[in-house]
C-alpha cells in the first residue's frame, strides 16, 4: 500500500488532525519522533506572533501502541491554543453570540478566491502535515534513509554555494543558526535583513533545500507520469502555503548550459561499481532515484503583506 497523508482542521479552530495511512505494522515510533520537528517548526529569527501564541505537540490518537505501529491509519492531533480568543467565531457548532464576519482579504493570501470557493481559508494545516511527515521520517530511517534541509536565501541575502557536495553531518549543528543556514556569513548577513526588514514593516522570503541521503536507486517511474518522483515531489513542494518555485538538482542553473556540462557522467570500477562524480540532476532521473542523495529546493514569497498596499472590502 502506498503511503497516503490527509489533514482536516482550520487555523483558529479547536485543532488539527493528520491521517497517515500505509506504514508498516511494528515500526517503532517515539513522541520525540514526531515532536522534534513540530519545534523545530517553530524556530527561527523573525517568527510571526503567532509562533509565540502555540506549543505545537502531537498527540497520537490512534494507529499505534506502547511505541509500535499497529498497521493501520495513524491519527495525528495539534491542539490550537489560539482557539480560546475564536471559540465563538471558529466554533463548529452554532452559537447563540451575533459572530462578526470579516470582508477584509489580504493581498498574498488565499482569503479571496478562498472565501468565494470555500467560505474560508487556512494556512495553518502545514503544522498537521509536518507531525505526519515525522512519522514518515521514522519509517525512512528503518530504510537508512535521511532527511535534512537547511536555508539558502533570506531576502537578497544569498549563502555561497557549498562548493562540495554535502553529507549528513554537515546538518549536525544547522538548528543552531537562527535561521538555520550553513554559512555562519550569511547567517548573520539574514538576521541583520531580517532586522532592517521587520523596522520597515515589511515581509520577506527566501529559499529552502531538501536533500535525503541513502535513498535506493528506482524509486519512480519513466512509464507513468502519476508516478514518476519528480513530479510527486514538485506537488508536494508546492502545495506548501507560500511555495512559488521548485527545482530539483541544479535544475535552473543547468538550464543555461550546454548538454556536455548538464548531466552526470557514469563512470565505474571494482572498488565502487557504479558511481558519478557530480550530481547535477539532483538524484533524479527519467522520473526515478537513480542511487545519488535526493536534492529538491523551494522558493517562498513573502508571507504576507505588511505595510500599507490596497485592500477592498469584499463580499
């Protein structure tokens, strides 16, 4: 069975609910599994308000016991603090209060096309998915697979590309840049943007990277396009809030060069069997892990915006 996440829940409701379906029956699972990325979620210089208002932990309420998967669907519970000043607004049942509706969308948000397609937006559910993906990470480590991710661009602050391909260790101390980027120049040149930036009321965004390590070559498929990983990966990415560009690999630095200096020549010996010197294509091709560390990367926009820009009033 393939692995299938789903989430329900709104921001300022009472909480949020992830579903993981497809993992294996006796895997070992541990609070700090799914807990130290849902912290880790929360860091970092410059967070929003909100960031101050929630405690996000995961409660499992379902699908395993006594730290074992028990081979069916794993639910997954974040409580919203915040929902004590929204109970009346956000509650799910009628309430007896005259509830104040809000006509205000903001520009960068979903409010608009939102309101008129759904009668509401939310941001938020990305904290369900990311209790979920602990989940996920904990099967991939039993494969000896790792996942680790760090930050590249905060604003016009840009960190120096590495000029070596990366390993796991590399990743050990990223959780104690405040920004979590591996250059310690750039990590100080992004506090000060963000700095100046959050003194002119203003927004900003930036670029992440993914990479996962031990992944097995084949993964995917050049015959379907609903299974080749490229693309799964992309709608994974993507459907991040706020997530405007993905590419894999060197994808749009490789787009302006010749063939000869694109792809990752196969070489082979005794010693390694098959192997490539670089890794250009990100670990991906044809639609399948061909055996390199996995790399993708994602742009945001500005999350929201702050100063005076124009608003209508809706609905």
């Amino acid at each position: 069975m393939a692995l299938r996440l789903i989430t329900a829940g709104e921001s300022h409701g009472p909480g949020l609910t992830c579903i993981v379906e497809g993992l294996p029956a006796g895997l070992e699972i541990s609070a700090g599994d799914l807990n130290a990325d849902m912290a880790r979620r929360q860091l970092g210089h410059g967070r929003g308000g909100r960031m101050k208002i929630e405690r996000d932990t995961a409660e499992v309420t379902g699908g395993i016991r006594h730290g074992r998967t028990l081979g069916g669907p794993i639910a997954v519970q974040i409580a919203n603090r915040d929902y004590a000043n929204w109970r009346e607004r956000m509650s799910p049942w009628p309430v007896a209060e005259r509830v104040e509706e809000v006509h205000l969308p903001r520009p960068g948000h979903a409010d608009l096309v939102g309101t008129q397609k759904y009668k509401q937006t939310d941001v938020r559910n990305i904290a369900a998915r990311v209790g979920g993906g602990g989940l996920c990470k904990a099967f991939l480590r039993r494969l000896g697979v790792s996942v680790h991710s760090h930050v590249l661009q905060i604003a016009s602050v840009r960190a120096p590309e590495p000029g070596r391909a990366l390993a796991p260790q590399d990743f050990a101390a990223v959780d104690s840049s405040p920004v979590r980027c591996l250059d310690e120049a750039a990590s100080r040149a992004m506090v000060r943007e963000i700095d100046e930036l959050r003194r002119a009321n203003e927004s900003l965004g930036g670029v992440f990277e993914v990479q996962a390590f031990g992944v097995v070559p084949g993964l995917g498929s050049h015959v379907s396009w609903e299974e080749r990983i490229d693309g799964r990966l992309a709608m994974a990415i993507c459907s991040i809030q706020a997530v405007k560009a993905f590419a894999i690999g060197d994808a749009f630095a490789i787009a302006g060069l010749p063939g000869s200096e694109a792809h990752d020549e196969i070489f082979y010996s005794s010693e390694r069997g098959v192997y490539r010197e670089t890794n250009r294509a990100g670990g991906l091709e044809g639609g399948m892990t061909d055996g390199c560390p996995l790399i993708v990367r994602g742009a945001m926009k500005p999350l929201m915006m702050c100063h005076a820009v124009s608003f209508v009033s809706a609905l």
